[in-house]
C-alpha cells in the first residue's frame, strides 16, 4: 500500500490517498504512454518536412 499526501489541499487540510500497488502500476503506464505519445508527437512536427 503507498500513500500520497497532497498538502496544499483548498481548505488548507493535508489530505492522503491509499493506492494499492496495482492502481499505482496502472497511473504509472498511463503516465508513461502519456510521456511517450508526447516525445513522438514532438518528433514528428519537429521533423514534418523530412518525413513528407
């Protein structure tokens, strides 16, 4: 079990999250294919008149 702890919550409470390990995993790869489909993009509009 990880726990998040989000300090700088509106009404000024800490506030803490439970993940378990498998939805951590699962945040994790969607962060990650996120950050990758970004990086291609990139690639791609930086290199747009070499590939067409």
């Amino acid at each position: 079990m990880f726990y998040l702890e989000n300090e700088a919550a509106s009404d000024g409470e800490s506030r803490r999250y439970k993940f378990n390990s498998s939805k951590l995993a699962k945040l994790c790869h969607s962060l990650l294919r996120t950050h990758i489909n970004n990086r291609m993009l990139n690639l791609i509009a930086d290199n747009w008149d070499s590939i067409f």
